[in-house]
C-alpha cells in the first residue's frame, strides 16, 4: 500500500502525505460496533492533567475490535474500514451467517476473504490458532499474552513478530520474537493470527501543518529551552545559550534525568525474557 502525494500549492502541503484509501471499502462504520468515546485530553478522573500536549481534535467514535477472536469456524470478510482510533485498517466479518465483528486487517485481506480459528483452523494467512499449532518460523501478529484476555502484543500499521521456536527451558512455552528485536516466552495454547498488520506505508505518512495535527488531538508543545527557570529545568540564560541543559544534563520537565535513564521496574515479566530488546544491537 502506497501513500498519497500532493502538488505543492502551499507551505503546508509541500511535503505533505497521507494515507491511501483505496483498500477502503466501507465508509460508514457499523453501527451496532460503535460506542461513544469521551475526549479525555490527558486528564485523570480528578481532572489533572497527566498527559501533556492533548486536547481538541475530531470527535470520534469507539470501534469494538474482537481481539480475542476465538472459537471461529467460519467467517467472511465484508468490508475493509478505516479506524480512526488505530494505524491499522479494520475488518468487518460476518461469523457463520449470525454475528458480525471488526478484527484487525492484516496485509492482503480483502473482501470475500474467508477466515476461521480455533486449534482445527487451516494454517494460512489471517487464521488464528494457538501457538503450538503454528509452524516454526511463521510471521504472526495479535499474540495472547494473557489466556483468554485476547491478542495484545503486535496490533499496529506494518507490525509482525515470528514463532522462533517450540522448544524452550519451560514446559508448555514458545519463544516468540517480538517487532523491538526482544525474544520472550508465551504460553503455547495462547493465540496468535497467521501473517502481518496491514497499512504498512502508515510510517511513511508525512502531517505537513500543525492544523493537522490538531484535529487528531495534539496539542502544541513548547521547548523546554525556551522557557523560563521557574517553568523547566533547562529554561533561562542569555539570548540561545542552553546553559542550564550542559550543566546539568537532559531532565524531564520535572526535574528528573532524561534520554538514557532506564525506568523499567517489572521483575515477574522480565523473567520471561529470552533475549532484551537491546542486546546484541549495533550502537
């Protein structure tokens, strides 16, 4: 899937791409899938701000997505839709004539498409099935983690992961090599959809303005060099000089070591861990 160029007939549009809509064919979004979404803009249930720079943008809906996906002997594929809560594209599939349900499109899938699940399904792409019956080497995506709570390791635009091996220190496990490069083990009855996400060109799409970027809910964000002393820790000095910032370091507006800290704290899932993410990388 390629992206869509523009003719430079402004500041903002030179350089300027988006997505290419032709997979899409379906506009309108299924209505009994849909649930309202309340724009938080980065507040907590207090009212404080926790995330910074969000706010405003295009009221949007929820899309329930099935992520679990399980138990499928067969389902149709009916209309291939835009999710304006994800970089991936979402799938409409009609189960065994009775039910519908939006699953992630993964690259390729197309309207007719037949789909299944479950430990009888064919190995093929856009099946899910649990790990063990999956082949060495296969590129998957939407991996369980959790059983039963439903795929949350590798969901969005372009991302894949591949089943490394069936034969690992621990009973019952696979080693699944994740996008970051991290090799970890998963449960073997947990499942996983055959092939990778779709809408790969999603990284390539260039915003070009700052209006843009606004109707999809960000905010402005302001250096923290520009600031004064009170308001961030590298603000003040004279005229451009970032005194403060080679004095003391990259901080976080809070006063805390940036770019280089390492923060993570998770003990139990770390001893799941075959290989770190950044081990064995060139520098």
């Amino acid at each position: 899937m390629a992206v869509k160029l523009y003719k430079p007939t402004t500041p903002g549009r030179r350089g300027m791409t988006s997505r290419d809509t032709s997979a899409i064919t379906k506009q309108s979004p299924e209505r009994s899938l849909i649930v309202a979404k309340k724009a938080g803009s980065g507040r907590n249930n207090q009212g404080k701000i926790t995330v910074r720079h969000r706010g405003g943008g295009v009221k949007r809906f929820y899309r329930l997505v099935d992520f679990d996906f399980k138990a499928v002997t067969s389902a149709v594929v009916t209309a291939i839709e835009y999710d304006p809560n994800r970089s991936a594209n979402i799938a409409l599939v009609l189960i065994e004539n009775a039910r519908k349900a939006y699953i992630l499109a993964g690259s390729g899938m197309k309207v007719g498409d037949q789909l299944a699940s479950g430990e009888s399904a064919e190995v093929r792409k856009g099946n899910r099935l649990p790990l063990k019956n999956i082949p060495a080497g296969t590129q998957i995506y939407n991996i369980e983690l959790v059983l039963g709570k439903g795929g949350q390791i590798a969901r969005s635009a372009g991302t894949k992961a591949q089943l490394v091996s069936k034969e690992s220190s621990q009973i019952g496990f696979v080693q699944v090599k994740l996008p970051s490069g991290e090799v970890r083990l998963v449960h073997e009855n947990c499942q996983a959809t055959i092939g990778i996400v779709g809408n790969e060109a999603h990284q390539n799409i260039k915003y070009g303005s700052a209006g843009r970027r606004r109707r999809l809910g960000w905010r402005p964000a302001v250096r923290g060099s520009a600031m004064n002393p009170v308001d961030h820790p590298h603000g003040g000095g004279e005229g451009a000089q970032a005194t403060s910032i080679f004095k003391y370091g990259q901080k976080t507006p809070w006063g805390k070591p940036a770019l280089g800290l390492k923060t993570r704290r998770r003990k139990l899932t770390d001893a799941m861990i075959v290989r770190g993410r950044k081990q064995g990388r060139r520098r």
